[in-house]
C-alpha cells in the first residue's frame, strides 16, 4: 500500500518564532492523522523546530540541500547537516531553484545522491511551464526530469524517492490542474516508472500533487487513484488550512 503525504513548503516565509508558532499550533491539531504529514521549513528553523515535533506525528522537511558533501562552499547546507537537526526529508528539483538558480538535471542528480547517502527522503519536483503545457509538451518535459535526476537510481534507493507533480503555471497563481489533468499526468509518471522500475515500485511510489492545492480541491484531487497526496505552498503557512487538507483524507 503506498504512502499518503501532505507536505508543506513554507519556502522563504517565517522568521524563527513565527514557524514555531506554527508548528506548535499544528501540532495540536494534527493529532491521528490519515496520512503522513510533512513541514519543510527554512534552514534556520530545522534543529528547533525538531525538538518541537518530538512525540508528535509530523515529520520535517529541508527545502533544498547541496551536490557537495564538505568543503569550501560558503553558504551551502550539505544533506550530512540536514539529517544532523532531525528532518527526514528534503525537496528537490523544485520549479523555484530550476529557475531562479539554474539548477540543471546534472546538478539535481547530484544532490538526490547527496540525499539520499545520509539517509534523507527525497521530494523529487518534476513540471511544466504554461508555455510547454500549451505546447502539449508536459509528458516530454516531466519524462526528461524523471530521467535527469532520477532514474539513474538502483530500485533500493528509488523507494526513498517521492515525486511531486507541480504544474509550474498553478505555483503561486491560484490556477489548478483541473482533477482530470492532475489524475492524467500522475498517470502517466506512475507509467513511466513502470517502464522503469518494474509494475511493483510504479505501484508503491508515491506521486504527490502540488500547484495551489487547498482544502476547497485537495478531496477532489486526493480522490483520484494515481493521485496520493500534496506538496503545499502558500496554504501551509497557516494551520487552519494546511490541517483542512490533511482532513481531506479522512
């Protein structure tokens, strides 16, 4: 039976005590839930905002890690030292570090090695831009992302792997995959890893969507089989929210 998430990215919001604020009164309402919950908070936040998920269910998240494992590298956080505050997981490959920091597939294949050698679970993000989507080009593109980062991996180390579907023109935009679009390219990554990795790992992977999921579509979204979860941006930031999707599997 694969896994259910509902990860949230805060990306660059929250100071210190504002994401523990958050987390405590996540905490409280996050008691049983049907799914495995995930926060990815800033950097800064990790090692405290562990200690504040002891004894709950929620697990933390890291929002990026380097392809370096030491060294002179000012400025970077090495997987060794995200797994050393206490998070489990971390996204990668998201649209955001694609674009803003020119993060190539080379790049990308390096950091999920980085990962997943210390022991961290990966948030792999695949997607298309609006344009590549008019194009009809949205299998090609989020084949080649698979097969830049990814699908070097032996099956071992994929099962570690999560993928995030994230449609680059609903990030931020308040636009949605309508249900069917979402269900038709989960569907088709799901086939993808087939082709790949066998029937079996395609049928326990976890394909999570994102792209202004909110509590109002995540039941019609989280309905469709090949769909098994969100990455959350902005509708994590408040608990009320973030928790309503949670609900969604209930």
């Amino acid at each position: 039976m694969r896994k259910k998430i509902v990860a949230g990215n805060w990306k660059m919001n929250k100071n210190l005590q504002e994401g523990v604020a958050l987390v405590e009164e996540l905490a409280e309402m996050v008691k049983e839930p049907n799914c495995e919950v995930v926060v990815c908070t800033p950097f800064t936040h990790l090692a405290t905002v562990a200690e504040k998920l002891k004894g709950t269910p929620i697990h933390l998240g890291a929002q990026n890690c380097s392809d370096m494992p030491s060294g002179a590298y000012t400025g970077e956080i090495s997987a060794e030292m995200i797994k050393s505050t206490g998070a489990t997981y971390v996204i990668l490959g998201h649209s955001e570090r694609r674009q803003y920091y020119a993060e190539t597939g080379e790049v990308l294949r390096d950091k999920v090695k980085q990962a997943l050698a210390n022991g961290l679970k990966v948030l792999y993000c695949v997607g298309e831009t609006l344009r590549e989507r008019e194009a009809e080009k949205q299998n090609e593109i989020v084949k080649r992302q698979l097969e830049e980062s990814v699908f070097n991996l032996e099956a071992d180390q994929f099962k570690n792997i999560v993928i995030a579907y994230e449609p680059i023109w609903a990030i931020g935009t308040g636009k949605t995959a309508t249900a069917e679009q979402a269900e038709e390219i989960h569907k088709f990554i799901r086939e993808c890893v087939a082709e790949r990795y066998g029937y079996a790992i395609a049928e326990d992977t976890t394909i999570l969507y994102g792209g202004s999921c909110k509590a109002s579509n995540a039941p019609e979204l989280f309905a469709k089989p090949d769909i098994d979860g969100g990455l959350i941006g902005g509708a994590s930031l408040k608990a009320a929210d973030f928790n309503g999707i949670i609900d969604a599997w209930k």
